[in-house]
C-alpha cells in the first residue's frame, strides 16, 4: 500500500511518490505555455487499490472506505478502494470518480506535488509533465507574463493544506506506533457469486490494546489528535460491505 506523499531525493536518485512519474519544479520560463485542462479525470488512479488519506479527511472518508494502515516500520493510514491488486472500485469508465463519494485529497491534488530538496526541508512545487491533464496551449495557463496564475496559486493552496495535514497524520500515526496499538492483518472477503477475495500488507488498531490503555496514555493519544482517528478507523470497518457490493456488481 502506498506511503509516500512528495517526491523526496536522495542523492540524485529520485524516491517518486504514486502515480507521479516525472516530476517537475513548475517555472515560468520553462512552462510559460503549459495550461492545465480543466477536466478532472482520475484515470491515473483507476490502477490503485488504496489512497494515502490524511486524518483530517477520515470523517468525510469514513462512510465509503475501509481505513487501514501501511504494513511498514512508520504506519500511515490509507483509504482502501478495491479488493484486488491494480483495481480501485472508484475510479468510472469515463475516468470520473465515483459520484456522491468523497473522492480522498491525493488523488485530487494530482498532477502538482510539492518535491523537497537534498536536505528534505526545502518543498518546491511541481507538476507531473506526463499527466494528461496538462497541455501545451494557453487556455488555463500556469503563468501570464512570468507571474502565477490562479491556477497555480490555488495548487499551491492546496500542496501546502495537504502537506500540513500529512505531517499531522504522520504524528498521530507515531503516537499510536509508540503505544503499540497496531497489530497486522488481512482479509478474506465472499463476493455474491461466492468467490472468495484477499488482502493482505495493512495493520489495524488493535481494540483490545486501546481500551486497556491507561489514563495518562489516553490522555496523551487525546492530547495529541490521535482519538478521532482511531473512532474513525474503527467505525470504518463497516464499509468492507460497500467494497465488496461494488466488486459483486462490477460489469
């Protein structure tokens, strides 16, 4: 399941983040004549069959997806939208996402990602010169007369929103690692025609664990944001229904 949100480098070896293929410092005298088509597709998605979901996104998210998290040494939690490997139940034919459905912030911010430097503190924001969203033409052009547009301003809005909530999360995520809270899993799933489906690589809170918690380390995963998380992660167990209802009726 995937973990990363920017593109970091180490080295001059790039680490991409999902779906990013060919991230770029976005600049006025190298995409002075790039626009951004206004179409929102998701098609780049349709292949991914779980999102990086910040925690303030999960009350939004809660009614759709089973919230899990990344089987890894630092958890993240991630909203699972597909039973099988490489399809994500989502994602419609004409490349739209689901309509009435909370569609997770990582998808929508694409094709713009912030990407940090050498040293991991510095965030650039770029774009993906492969994604089909962006054209050569001036439309909805990324900058006029060598000055951020609208458009541009608005992502980067938004880069650095999701990037603020992202380290939020992670906190949270380390806070509940440090309390020992997780414990592995998987799942086997019956469809309707009675085939059986699994997935495997994700932790759960451990219930058991959370409820013997003592005071001071409840006060501590309260204190520090960690309780709505947790409720939202629990409660969300129930949407396993709606994953496998959508992959029954899947034509």
């Amino acid at each position: 399941m995937p973990t990363a949100t920017a593109a970091q480098t180490k080295g001059t070896t790039p680490t991409l983040p999902l779906f990013y293929k060919k991230p770029e410092v976005l600049r006025a005298d190298k995409h002075k004549n790039l626009s951004l088509r206004p179409e929102a597709t998701f098609e780049f998605a349709r292949k991914a069959n779980s999102l990086p979901i910040n925690a303030a996104e999960m009350p939004h998210a809660v009614r759709h997806y089973p919230i899990v998290f990344t089987d890894t040494e630092n958890p993240f939690p991630v909203a699972v939208v597909g039973l099988r490997q490489g399809s994500n139940l989502f994602v419609e034919k004409d490349g739209t996402w689901a309509k009435g459905v909370y569609a997770p912030a990582y998808a929508r911010r694409y094709p713009f990602v912030f990407m940090k430097n050498a040293n991991g503190k510095t965030l650039t924001l770029c774009i993906d010169r492969t994604s089909d969203r962006i054209s050569e033409n001036r439309d909805n052009p990324f900058f006029n007369d060598g000055k951020r547009t609208e458009v541009t301003n608005n992502a980067l809005k938004f880069c650095t929103a999701y990037e603020q909530e992202h380290r939020k999360t992670d906190d949270i995520a380390k806070l509940l690692v440090k309390h020992d809270l997780f414990t592995s899993n998987r799942g086997t799933f019956t469809l309707d025609s009675g085939e059986k489906v699994s997935l495997t690589g994700f932790k759960l809170v451990d219930e058991k664990k959370f409820n013997a918690l003592s005071d001071a380390a409840f006060n501590e995963l309260r204190q520090g944001g960690a309780l709505p998380v947790i409720y939202c992660h629990l409660i969300s167990m129930h949407s396993w229904q709606n994953l496998i209802s959508r992959e029954s009726g899947k034509k």
